[in-house]
C-alpha cells in the first residue's frame, strides 16, 4: 500500500444500529475500490472486516476492524464498529480515532436506538457526519421516511444529495440534488437518463432546503438568495464542504450496499467533503516543559502517536492500533511510552486490512497504522520521543456494571484462563475482572450478557480454557440489635494436661458499623489473668470472620470480657480463645442478631417517556425512588437507592423496558437491615455453610 501525506487521509467510522448494514457496506466499499475480486456475505462468514471466529460464528461485529481503501489517490481509513450495546466500548474506541462519521441507517426498519446513539457519539465528539441509508434494493425500504422521520428529530440541518428512481417496484437509480440530473445503473455502468415526472416536486423540496442552507453560510448568499440568484455548482460544493466540516449541514445518501449501488458516489463524496486530519485539531500536555503540545497533525513536528485499541490474538498475534498525532512514524523509529516509563524500537509498520497485517514504509501524521510485538503498550498509552515526551488525554470508555461470578471446572486451567483472562482485557477496555477476596469469587465485569457469552465462547475456542458463570454471592453481614450476658466454661480432661477456660462476657451493638468488633476487659481480681486476654480477643477475631447466623463476616458488635476463671495447671491460651469463641456464639445468637444487606446508590437516565415504568420496576425490586432530576435532550436521571441483590440482571430488564435506551451507574452507598423475609431465606440458604463452621 502507497505511502499517502496527511491531506490525502480520511478517517471514517461507520455508526449505526446493530444489523444496519455496516460490514456490508465496508464489504461493497472494499470490492468497489479493488481490495476484493469479489463481495463476501456476513451470512457466508467471508467478509473483510468480520475476521474473528466469533464474529463469522455469530453473524454480528464485535470488534472495530480498520479497512483501509484507496480512491481517487486518497487513503480512506474505515473503522467499521460493532451496533450492538453490549460492544460500546469498541465504538468508543473508534469515535475516539475517527475524524468523521457515516450513520447508517437501514431504509426498511428506518430509525432505530442504534441510529440515536450514533447521532449523540457525534454531538458529544464533534464529528462531521454523513448519512447513508441502505437496503434500498429492498421492497419496502423508504428513503423519504427516513429524511423525514430524522429531519423532524434533529431539525432541518440534514441535506439530501440524492433521491431514489424506482420503476416496477425495483430501485434502479438515483436523481443528484446538486446537479438535478438522473442517471440509472445500466450493469456495472451509470448512464444518464430522463427524470420521472413523480421525482420532480421531491427534488424541488430538497433543492430548497438546500439551497436555503448554502445561503446560511455567508451574507453574501444570503443577499444573493433573497434576491432570487442562483449558486454555481462550485459555489454550492464549496459551501457544502465548510458546512459538513462544523456539521451545520449533514448530508444524506442512499443506495444498497448488496448490489454496490450508490457505493461509488458515497466514496467520492467523502474524498471531496469529509475533513482530513489537517483540518482537525488535536493537543496533548508536553510533559517536559508542563505546557500544551499542539500536535493538529502536523508532519513537521516532533513524532507523537495514541495507542486507541489493541489486538490481542492467539491466531494473528498482538497489535497497537495508533493513530499518529504529529511528524512521521518510520520503522526502527525509537519511541518512549511516559506510562509505562520504557522505551522501544519499532520494528515494521502494518497497516491492518481487517485482519491481514500489510506493511508500509512509514506513517504520515493523521494516518491510521498497526505496531507489532510492543510489549508493554497498553491501549490509551501514548507514544512520543524521550526529547519531546507527550501524554494525550485518553479516551471516554463506558464503565461495565453487569457481573457474573466465575469459576474454572479444571483446576489445571486456572492459571491459563487468568491469563488469557488479562490478554482479552487488554483488547477490551470494557471487560473487568475483579477478584473478591472477601467473598472469596472472582468476579467478571461486561456492558451485558452477550459480551460475557462471548468471553466464555472465545476462551473454549481460541484458547482452549473453559469457565463457569453464576450469579454473584452478595456480601451480606450480620450485627445485633439487643444486649446479651453469657458464660462458657471450656474443660477438657484427657490424661496429663487437661484444658480450662472460662470466661463471663457481655456482648452489645458498638454502635460503628465500619469495623467488624471492638473487645474491652472489665475483669477484676485476677479472674482472668492478663496473659490470657488477647486469647480471648484472638477468638473473638476469629468468629466474626463468619457469624454464627449465616455465616457472613459480622460488624458493629461490642464485646466485654467482665469475670470467669481460670485452672494453674490446665488452663492455656488455646483454651481461652475456644471459649471465648463459643461465647461469642452464644451471646450472638441471644443479642437479637439481624442481617444487613449492602444498598446501591443506583441513577437511570432514560426518555421522559420511559419514567414512569422505570419507578414501577425500581419499587417491585425494593428500590427507594429518591428524585427525578431533567438531563437535557429530553431525559431524566432517575436516582435510587437500591438492594445489590435486587441489581442482578437489571442490564437485561432496563434494554427491554427502554428499548435500548436506557442506562445505568450504582455505586455502593451502605448496609441497611434486611427485610424479615430476605433474612429467613438467605439463613435457611446457608445453613449447611453455619454447619460446616460449626464443626470447624
């Protein structure tokens, strides 16, 4: 692949609702421009972007893949994203890289959550968008509802450039709204041909619209338009490309991405009105002076680059993704990652064509490349000379809130699947594993419960490791709420040295709920000597490690070592602490014991519209609704407080209540007493667990 200067780059994501026609529309770019002598079918599991295994197998994006393509001596980068929710990440990563935007909406099922979420990735990033609606070839599909439907959510900024000709139902060409020419596909040839007369009033409306759009650009026009004069098609593509750079304009295209129509004038409209990276700005902190790095892709300053995703895979090997941010990177270029404090050579530089590595001499600021083997590189890290050290913000990644618990059936495998575990965490910033010493689970983190299929799906096919998920143990604890008074004499007689201990104790609520006990002695006379008091502390720490109810670790209780006894001969250390153990036992089991469950600080933010069955669910999982606070854009945060154990599966519930459009973020708040209910469940539940400590 040639070698192309920054102003010859355009790097284009592809947005869009799961099943919108993405791939297939890389697919069709791809064979269009020569990658491909023929088009592959995400149905086949031959595409150029869908590599991985578990794609092919699923039919469905779940990584971003960069499909390079060159048209008309310009090197567009595609990162063609995953649409489905539980994938996000992947998008995130791509939007963070991408300079502009193609939403793809599909002309059938027409504006989905999917074409929303792209839109607002858009807005929130500030990047120039086209829209492309596909399936065109299709009955029913409607480019008009689409214009209309998306014209009436985000106002009139949305332009078409073209309009549909269909003859006996079939979609056989196009009409050019700038030029106001037809032409119609004759094989793999555009021919010009006559307007159909039903076409006219449509081309009229959408000239208007844009021409009124134009006029908005200067006062010039504006002038000129007012007084009835019309633009030159220079002077419209002119305009047309400053307004699709600030996104006041978005146009719209159409076309069916299966039979290659409409393709070859997408790709002509994004080399002649998307920005290159000379157009975009782009800054990061010079760690060596603490000032600002105005890097805005410039092949003159120092070599900067960003790591944006990584590839981690057993098959095609690790690669940092980069996108190189100022000067030119060439191979054997010495870089220094400030995160990582290390210092590497760069060995060849790929440029990844989904997932087949094709190596280029250098890469130009703006341009979109592959690093090998960089063995400390993690994504987000920045890559940048030891004279001119810079750090770039990273990127906005969504936090994952659903979790499962796992465990690995064949002990053999545990180091591997911790192993291959960390690998796929380094691919996708979205996975967490998080290991729960207290309630002794490993815990892994996703946005939902496909990606969770997905990790355990991958593990027993390309790393040959299999795991178990279940729903997490919730850290319950157990306290009291009353006062006790008990003794315990601890005698054991056995030939020789006997065992004694015995102690009078009173146990009651401290009061702190932060901390497990706290131990006073109150002993007088020398009932007890001395030497033995931190015995008795020593099984008073050892039993509220699992409490006597349901063997949860206990908080918040005040025990005090007041009177008992001891034998000179028989009484040990050892002794002391069974009894002050099996006092603890008792004292707890007569102090009105109770068991507190952790509570969530839970926000929703979804549509207005959605409020009401969002409070309806919330109370059925015993959720205390605390206030409803407005977003902006028509939402509302909806905050809660909320049992943990009431969150399983919320991810799940909240899509389908939503549509999709729902999210989510807790964070734990406190530990409230459980209902009567609750308690006697989870008791009965873990019973077997106070039998085995008991027997301890």
């Amino acid at each position: 692949m040639n070698v192309y200067t920054t102003d010859k780059i355009r790097n284009v994501v592809l947005l869009g609702h799961g099943g919108c026609g993405k791939t297939t529309l890389v697919e069709s770019m791809a064979y269009l421009s020569g990658i491909t002598s023929r088009m592959g079918k995400v149905q086949d599991g031959n595409t150029v972007s869908d590599y991985g295994k578990e794609e092919q197998k699923r039919q469905i994006s779940i990584s971003t893949s960069v499909i390079p393509i060159e048209w008309q001596g310009v090197k567009i980068n595609i990162l063609d994203t995953p649409g489905f929710f539980d994938f996000v990440g992947e998008v995130e990563e791509a939007v963070g890289a991408a300079d502009a935007a193609i939403i793809v909406v599909s002309g059938k099922a027409g504006v989905e959550v999917g074409t929303e979420k792209a839109w607002e990735l858009c807005d929130k990033y500030k990047l120039p968008r086209f829209v492309f609606v596909t399936d065109m070839d299709i009955d029913n599909a409607s480019f008009k509802n689409v214009v209309e439907e998306m014209t009436e959510k985000y106002g009139k900024k949305l332009a078409p450039f073209h309009l549909p000709i269909r003859e006996n139902e079939k979609f056989v060409g196009y009409i050019n709204v700038i030029t106001e020419q037809a032409y119609r596909w004759s094989g793999k040839e555009v021919v010009e041909c006559d307007m159909p007369d039903y076409s006219k009033s449509y081309l009229e409306m959408y000239k208007e619209s844009l021409m009124e759009a134009v006029a908005e650009t200067s006062e010039e026009f504006m002038d000129r338009y007012f007084g009835g004069d019309t633009f030159t098609e220079a002077e419209i593509r002119a305009a047309l490309r400053n307004n699709v750079m600030d996104s006041t304009i978005v146009p719209m295209s159409m076309g069916s991405s299966i039979l290659c129509q409409g393709v070859y004038t997408l790709l002509d409209d994004i080399v002649k009105y998307m920005p290159s990276p000379e157009n975009k700005t782009c800054a990061g902190i010079n760690l060596k002076t603490n000032e600002i790095f105005e890097a805005n892709y410039d092949f003159a300053k120092a070599k900067t680059a960003y790591i944006f995703k990584t590839i981690v895979d057993p098959f095609i090997g690790k690669y940092s993704l980069i996108k190189v941010c100022s000067g030119v990177l060439k191979t054997d270029d010495l870089m220094y990652n400030n995160d990582k404090d290390i210092e590497e050579k760069i060995g060849k530089i790929y440029v990844l064509q989904g997932g087949k590595p094709i190596e280029v001499g250098e890469l130009h600021a703006g341009d979109i490349g592959a690093l090998a083997k960089l063995t400390a590189a993690r994504t987000g890290n920045t890559l940048s000379t030891k004279a001119t050290t810079v750090k770039y913000g990273k990127t906005d990644i969504s936090t994952p809130y659903t979790a499962m618990r796992y465990k690995v059936p064949n002990k053999a495998d545990i180091d591997k699947v911790a192993q291959s575990l960390q690998k796929m965490s380094h691919e996708d910033q979205t996975l967490r594993i998080v290991n729960d010493a207290e309630n002794r689970q490993t815990l892994i983190y996703g946005m939902g419960d496909l990606q969770l299929d997905v990790v355990c799906s991958r593990l027993l096919n390309e790393y040959k490791v299999a795991i178990e998920l279940s729903e997490p143990k919730v850290a319950f604890r157990e306290t009291i709420k009353k006062k006790s008074d008990v003794e315990y004499k601890y005698k054991k007689q056995s030939g020789g040295h006997g065992q004694y201990g015995h102690v009078k104790m009173r146990f009651e609520p401290s009061g702190d709920l932060e901390t497990p006990y706290v131990f006073e002695q109150e002993v007088v006379g020398g009932a007890v000597p001395k030497n033995y008091f931190p015995a008795v502390e020593k099984g008073i720490q050892d039993s509220v490690q699992k409490g006597p109810m349901a063997a949860y670790p206990v908080v918040g209780v005040k025990a005090v070592l007041y009177d008992g006894s001891y034998h000179p001969v028989d009484s040990s250390e050892m002794a002391f602490k069974t009894a002050a153990a099996q006092a603890f036992k008792k004292g707890f089991m007569e102090a009105g014991p109770i068991l507190l469950e952790p509570i969530a600080n839970l926000k929703v933010t979804v549509p207005d519209s959605y409020t009401g069955d969002v409070m309806g669910d919330l109370n059925k999982r015993r959720g205390r609704v605390l206030g409803m606070n407005p977003a902006g854009d028509g939402k509302t945060v909806v905050e809660a407080d909320i049992p943990v154990s009431c969150l399983q599966g919320y991810c799940t519930v909240l899509r389908s209540m939503t549509g999709g459009r729902g999210v989510y973020e807790y964070a734990f708040a406190r530990y409230e007493q459980a209902p009567s209910d609750v308690q006697e469940k989870e008791v009965k539940a873990r019973a077997n667990k106070v039998a085995e400590n008991a027997e301890e």
